[in-house]
C-alpha cells in the first residue's frame, strides 16, 4: 500500500510539472529584462565600434564596463551615454561612405602664439570624421598622435590643416600653458589609441585628443572636455568655454 501511494504521488507530481498546451507561462522575474538588456548593450557595443574604427567588440565591451563599474550606471547607460556622444551633437563625427571625400589637409598651419597653444582640423579615419587635434610644444614645435606613428612631435612645417580648421590658445596662465606643453613632450613614443568613446586617462596608448587633453588635464587641472563624457573628442576641445580661436583656415 505504501509503495502505491508513493507511485501515485510521483506520478501527481510529474503531471503538474509538464507544460500544458495553450497556456502561457511567465518568465522568472528578471530573467527576460536582464535578457534584453544584454541584447541592448552588445548592439550599442557593436555601433560604438563601428564609429571607432581601429577597436575591436571584446575591447570596447571592456571599456563600457570599466565605465559602468567606476560611474555605478549600468552597461548599457553607459554605452547609450557614449553612443549620443560620438553621434548627436553635430559636427562630433559624421558617418561618411567610404568613398566619400576626405577632409583635404593643404594649409599650413604655421607657427603658434603661445607654447601650449592647440588646434583642430576636420580629418577622417576609415570614413568616421572624428577630427583632429594637436598642441604646440614650442611655438614652432607640434606634439600630436595618428595611427601611423602614435605620438610624436613634429616641427610646424610638416603639419598640414584642412579648410575649418582652428588654432587656438587656453585661456589660462603662460605658466600653466608651458606645464602642458611640458607635459605633452612626455606622452611622445606612446602607441596609438583608436578608442575615442572612453579615451579620458593618460596611461596607456593615447590618441590626439587624449594627448591634449590630458596635458592639460593633468599638468594644471583644466579640464578642456567641452561636454564632461566618457570621450573626449578634438570638437569638444574646439568648443571647450577654455579655448579661444584666434586663426582660422
């Protein structure tokens, strides 16, 4: 008797476990938002590489989450806030074909006012228009990064802008302008940075508008991030309340 009753109550309880036709089931609390979420976070992950040629997913997945950890926003606030970055406020980064034109660099730039003097320029990278920046080391002395070199410094004469360019002093101190450019003159020899969307450190690989920015940042305390994102691009030194324009191309 014993034996029956416990078949019979196996049996009860196999039936309760099987799905029934036609009948809808709701998830696990949780488990289909968190589903969504990282759907979400992989397909902003999969954009911001594409407008940061150069970077791969797993390295771009690493920076979203460094970012979320250090601000306490979650992945996919953080990719979102650096996807609006690199895309809505015009003239950041405009998405060109590939075979698109490229910003023409046939004006020189010419020597600067001041040591710690910056500039901007319209440039492209693999069809994404992210621009261009560089410092002046010395008023006849550039410190800048590119893919090809990383970052070096270059007398004026072989720096090259294009039509929209901007060269422009720090509203600052000569003393804190001489720091930066002092500064700058140590990041030379680094590699190149293709990651523009989470760039705001000065370890590591650096690119242009990482060099500038960190001088600056880390020498004096001036923060030339016109916007305060994860990224810090060369139009947000362009249009920092900081930098002044005083020659245009």
């Amino acid at each position: 008797m014993k034996i029956s009753r416990m078949i019979g109550t196996v049996a009860i309880s196999l039936v309760l476990a099987l799905p029934l036709p036609g009948v809808a089931y709701a998830e696990p609390e949780g488990v289909s938002s968190a589903a969504a979420d990282d759907s979400d976070v992989s397909a902003l992950i999969v954009e911001l590489v594409e407008r940061n040629p150069g970077t791969s997913y797993v390295e771009m997945e690493q920076a979203v989450k460094d970012a979320a950890l250090e601000t306490g926003a979650s992945a996919t606030e953080v990719a979102r806030e650096a996807l609006s970055e690199a895309g809505d406020p015009p003239g950041f980064v405009q998405i060109q074909p590939r075979s698109g034109a490229k910003p023409k660099a046939d004006k020189r730039i010419g020597t600067a006012r001041n040591r710690g003097d910056v500039f901007y320029t319209p440039s492209s990278t693999a069809g994404v228009n992210h621009g261009h920046s560089g410092i002046y080391s010395y008023t006849t002395k550039i410190v800048e990064a590119d893919p090809s070199t990383g970052v070096v410094e270059r007398w004026y004469t072989a720096v090259k802008v294009a039509s929209g360019a901007h060269k422009q002093y720090v509203s600052t101190s000569q003393a804190n302008r001489n720091k930066a450019a002092d500064r700058a003159r140590t990041y030379r020899g680094r590699s190149y940075n293709y990651n523009f969307a989470f760039n705001k450190t000065a370890n590591g690989s650096m690119n242009c508008s990482q060099v500038v920015w960190a001088a600056y940042k880390t020498a004096t305390g001036i923060d030339l991030d016109s916007d305060g994102g994860h990224g810090v691009y060369p139009s947000d030194i362009r249009d920092s309340k900081y930098t002044v324009s005083y020659q245009r191309f």
